[in-house]
C-alpha cells in the first residue's frame, strides 16, 4: 500500500509574528491559520514529522552549531527527532588521548541507551568504528549501526522519519533506516580537515551527491565546487538568533565581571578555536602591535593556545554558556573573525559573523568568499597590518548598530528552516510522484 502524501510540516505563520509553539503569534493571538493547522496536524500521523539527524557534535557539546538551531526549531514545530552522535569522519588516533576519553565517553553512553534532554529529542551513540581505511570496520559498521538505530526507531514508533546527516559518513545509513526522504546537509568541505582520511570523504560525499533525495550547502563556493556531480544543491546560509544575540544591545543586559574590569578597547573573538581555521600568530602579531588593545577571547579551544596567553594583552575567559553570550558581545568595542586563508576556511560560513551583526557591533574579518556579500557592514582585511588598520578605523568611526542588525533583518533560524523544509516537502512529492508512475 502507497504511504499518504502528506507534508512533512505543517507551516504556524502569520503576518504578525512567527508562531510560537502554542499556536500564538509574538501578541499571544491565535490566527485562523494556525487553527487551521491545528485541525489538519490532528489528521497527520507522526510518521510524516520524525527525523533521524546525524551530527558530529554531541548534543550537550557545549557549543550551539548549525544543527542544533536546526533541530530546536524541528522540535519548536512539533517534530520528534533521533540525534545520532558518534557517526565520525575522523581516523581513530588522529587527535591522540581526545580519543581515547571520546571513545570512553561513547562507551558509556551506549551502555546507558537513549537520553531525552529536550520534549521530543532523542540522542544516542551508536558504536561506530573509526577505521575508514579498513574493509571490516565497514562491514561490521554497515550492519550493527543501522541494527542499533532501527531498534530504536521501533522503540519510539517512528516510522518513515525524514533523513538528515550533516557528514559524508552518513550516506552508509542511508535507505538504511526505512526513511521517506534523505537530505545531504554540507556545512564544511570535510575532505580538507588534516585528521581524515581524505580521499575516503571525498568517495563518500560523491556518494551522498548521487543519492541524497535533496542536498543543501551553507556556502555558495560548497555549491560551485560541487556542481559538477549535482547542479541542483540549494544553497542554504546559516540563520541567527535574532532576538537573543540583539540583547547585547538592551540597556539591561549586564558585561560578566571576568570581562567588565578589562580597559578598553576590548577587541574579541567568540568561538571555539580550531588549529587549522583561527590565524593564531595574527594574534599574537596583532597582540604585539598594539598593547593598547586589549585581545579577550572566548570559547573552546581545540589546540595549544599557550602562545597565546603568554601575551600580557590577550585574556582568554574559557568556554561561555550561551545565554551568556549577549553580555560578553555587549563588553566589546570590536568583534573579530581572525581565520587563516586556506582550502577549509575558503569554504566556511561562519555563524557567528551573523551573531555579531545582530548584536550590533562592528566586525574585521580575514577577507573570504562568504563575508564578501556582508562587505558593506563588515571590514574586509588580510594580515595582521589589515586587521590593525581596520579595528583603527571602526574605532574612530563605528558603523550605527541598528545598520548592522538591519544586515541579518532576514537571516532568522525560523526562516532558515522554513525553506529548508519547504525543500524537503517538495522532494518528497517528487519522489511519491515517481512511485505513482511506476506500473
């Protein structure tokens, strides 16, 4: 019997406000549409809301990336989603003892099974061998994984849940998992991450190119480059949380004492700190240049940052929760997006350059493809010279705030999602088109 063509979600929006979860716009009034909608979800079977998203990340990482916004706004919109965690792309060892407390900390949440930290979200861990390269890691992975996840999906009724991986890996599980549409999300260019098998990602993402029922890329050069094997990529930008970064600018909104006692100008940087995109020498360079600045860095770093915190100007506060975030942005002068020029970075898209637009405060980036539509509100440099002429000028000449929210006036996460579900609905009536044709 065909599966019911029904769409994947049900749309709450108004011309008042985006929905809130309860039906009610930002005034608290229900519209007739969301009551319609109300009537027509009473109709829809969970099958056609479920999602089974495969992420690097943990759930409870610590930081807020791209599928996390992603799945809390599925979440906000009725949807159950299984968050897969460990399907990795990096060689076991790569990272040295990280691994080895990885791998522990895998263990043991295999063993106590699923957690439900939010009302709908469903994280879990399956054992996963990190060994691309061997032909049994493969096979054993093939088969206990999607045993694992389907045990799962049984457990919690989801039948016919949408597919979602953000990593090339996740083209094993696909049709894996009784899923009624696949979706490819890329985010970085995997294969120029120095701790992989390189040529295994790139065999794996022109998999994931060929078979996906729809695949979405945060950056318009992810697209150019892959246009060659798929002409109809959609190009799908990361989003903001409008609202919550736009506190940095409330009256109300306190600057954390570890940054508040600081002189200023305070120039920062938000965000973990990866070896192979964060320019650490231009930091330090800079840092040395100007001892009149004062370099506050927050985040996780993912390398030695010793170099840094030996300069006597460059304070480094530690990971910040992320409500925490408006005031540590509130306590900048300028905000900074210091990346090293190289295959990775000339193909990101970094969140946080939308997070520090709406918060209002003036940025300096290494000059790179995804900043360039944003040049108007954002300086545009190379090199620690660059940077210090630039921060020199938004000094003397800060850019008005409400010019740099207007910026990502249209960039929500609410938004954001929106088309991308749109872009699901529409492969999977393409594809329940295909099966009505069939004999």
């Amino acid at each position: 019997m065909m599966e019911p063509k029904v769409a994947i979600r049900c749309r709450n929006s108004t011309p008042n406000g985006v929905m809130r979860k309860n039906g009610t716009n930002s005034y608290g009034q229900k519209s007739d549409v969301a009551l319609r909608c109300e009537a027509m979800c009473a109709n829809i079977t969970t099958d056609q809301r479920d999602f089974v998203v495969v992420a690097s990340e943990k759930w409870e990482s610590g930081n807020q990336t791209s599928k996390h916004h992603i799945v809390r706004q599925l979440l906000s919109r009725g949807s159950r989603v299984l968050y897969v965690e460990n399907i990795s792309m990096r060689s076991f060892g790569s990272e040295g003892a990280r691994d080895f407390n990885k791998a522990w900390r895998v263990l043991r949440k295999f063993a106590g099974g699923r957690t439900a930290p939010l009302p709908g979200l469903h994280c879990v861990a399956p054992i996963y061998l990190p060994f691309p390269k061997l032909k049994v890691a493969a096979a054993i992975n093939k088969v206990l994984v999607p045993w694992y996840l389907r045990r799962h999906l049984k457990a919690l009724k989801m039948k016919s849940p949408v597919y979602l991986y953000f990593m090339p890996t996740g083209i094993r599980l696909q049709g894996r998992l009784g899923e009624s549409v696949a979706a490819y999300y890329i985010v970085d260019n995997y294969a120029a991450f120095a701790d992989v098998e390189q040529s295994a990602m790139r065999d794996l993402e022109a998999e994931a190119l060929k078979r996906a029922d729809v695949v979405f890329a945060t950056a318009q050069t992810l697209v150019n480059d892959r246009s060659a094997l798929r002409e109809d990529i959609i190009f799908s930008p990361h989003g903001v949380d409008i609202e919550h970064f736009a506190a940095a600018r409330r009256e109300e909104t306190v600057v954390p004492a570890d940054m508040g006692h600081l002189p200023k100008p305070r120039i920062g940087f938000m965000g973990s700190i990866p070896h192979d995109s964060v320019d650490l020498q231009l930091l330090v360079t800079l840092a040395r240049a100007r001892r009149d600045f004062q370099i506050v860095l927050f985040g996780r770093p993912q390398t030695d940052i010793s170099c840094l915190v030996a300069e006597p100007n460059i304070h480094y506060l530690g990971p910040k929760k992320y409500e925490e975030l408006p005031g540590y942005l509130k306590g900048l002068d300028v905000a900074l997006i210091p990346f090293l020029v190289n295959d990775l970075t000339r193909d990101l898209n970094p969140i946080k350059l939308r997070e520090y637009l709406a918060a209002g405060l003036p940025v300096v980036s290494t000059d790179l493809p995804a900043m360039r539509p944003f040049a108007a509100n954002v300086s545009l440099v190379l090199g620690a010279d660059g940077f210090e002429s630039a921060i020199d000028a938004v000094l003397a000449d800060p850019p008005v705030p409400e010019v740099q929210q207007a910026a990502v006036a249209d960039a929500s996460w609410e938004a954001r999602v929106d088309a991308v579900l749109d872009a699901l609905n529409a492969a999977l009536e393409k594809k329940n088109a295909k099966a009505d044709e069939r004999p």
